[in-house]
C-alpha cells in the first residue's frame, strides 16, 4: 500500500480565470507551506525538498508551518479558512482527504473546500517486525501471532489512521489477531519503529524512509 502525497490550496487558487494573467507579480511575498505532521518525518522531508526546488522556480520564499494532529485535521481547517489568494498551501495526503474524512465528522469538506494542484510523490508502506522475531515471510509470521494469540501488538499512528486500517484489514484477511499498539510521537523516529528495533516484538506498517534511517539497525522487513 503507498501513500499519495499532493498539494492542496485555498479554494479560489486555479479556480478563477485569467488568474495568472491579472496577477502578473505574483508571487510577491513569501507562500506558507502547511505540513500536517510534525517536523523530521518523512512528509515533513518531501515537503521541505518540495518547497526548496518550488521556490528557485518561483524566485520567491516558501516558508515550512508544521501543524500536527489530529491526522491531519488541524492542518486541513487552518488551510481551509485561509485566504483564497493563493499564499497558502498544504500538502495533503490520505488522512487529511482519506481516512479522517471517512471515520470522523469533520468542520471542512476535503472536496470543496480545497483545490488540488499536483501529486508531489508516493511513499510505500512495508510490514516489519524485529530481526529477532522468529519468523522469516509473512507466512510464518501469520502462524506466529496465531500461535500467541493476544500477545502480539502492532504499531499504529492512531484510530482511523493508515497505519491502523491497514493493520486492521490485514488482521481480517487472515484471522491473525493483534492489538494496535501507542500512536505516532513527534520525533523523527517514531516510538513504534523503536520498539520494533528494541526488545518488544512489535510489528508496524512504517513507511519506507522512516526505516532508511536506521541504517543498520534497520528491521526485519517480511
């Protein structure tokens, strides 16, 4: 599974015709770039190399807000209630026009209210488990967590989030019960891949370049 990552604007930007042609300047003051994770994830670091090579493009300033929580909520209301005068943007992704949509009632409505204008990269999710784990593919490690039932827990960055659904389906696919396991913590190398790389025997879907920093301590991927 692989997360899409786009940018997502304040309705009116693109929208109006002759936009470009009647604000010839612009820009000409520095665009807020909305990320709706912490800083020194891996959304964080696409967002940041995004803004980089938009703003040589541009010649002008992009300035890098994080607003987490909420899987993405908050970010996605700031972004709404902005001005639709094209200096702010938000990179989305699947919980703020995905999964939060789809699990909670939420203040803003992820069609209308923005306007998208661009995929700027995916990122694979990859099922891990640490390398001490006795199980080599997913074959055995499904006979594992059905031979300690309840025992095993995954990481996951929260109700409703990718990570848990993704758990969760897997779990309905093949009747090998987990229980989800801490959220996602504002630091570049979340708590649940820790402890995957720790003693516990935690499996998590972490996405792939949360683990390429782990360098040799990278888990044991199935």
């Amino acid at each position: 599974m692989k997360r899409r990552t786009l940018i997502q604007a304040a309705p009116l930007l693109m929208a109006m015709p002759g936009l470009a042609s009647a604000q010839a300047a612009f820009p000409n003051r520095p665009i807020k770039y909305i990320v709706p994770v912490a800083a020194g994830g891996g959304s964080d670091m696409i967002g940041r190399q995004v803004c980089e090579r938009l703003s040589k493009v541009l010649g002008q300033s992009i300035v890098v807000e994080n607003h987490g929580g909420g899987g993405g909520v908050i970010a996605s209301q700031m972004t709404a209630k902005a001005a639709p005068d094209g200096y702010t943007l938000m990179q989305g992704y699947v919980a703020t026009h995905g999964t939060a949509p789809a699990t909670r009632k939420l203040n803003y409505d992820p069609i209308k209210d923005f306007t998208p204008l661009g995929m700027i990269g995916t990122t694979p999710n990859v099922l891990v488990v640490n390398a001490n784990t006795p199980v080599k593919d997913v074959k055995e490690f499904i006979q594992y967590v059905k031979k300690n039932p309840g025992k095993i827990s995954y990481g996951s960055a929260g109700a409703g989030s990718l990570t848990h659904l993704t758990a969760e389906l897997f779990k309905m696919q093949t009747g090998a019960f987990m229980v989800p396991w801490i959220g996602r913590c504002p630091t570049p190398y979340s708590r649940r891949t820790r402890a995957c790389l720790g003693s516990d025997r935690q499996p998590t879907p972490p996405r792939a370049q949360r683990c390429a920093h782990h360098g040799r301590g990278w888990p044991q991927r199935l």
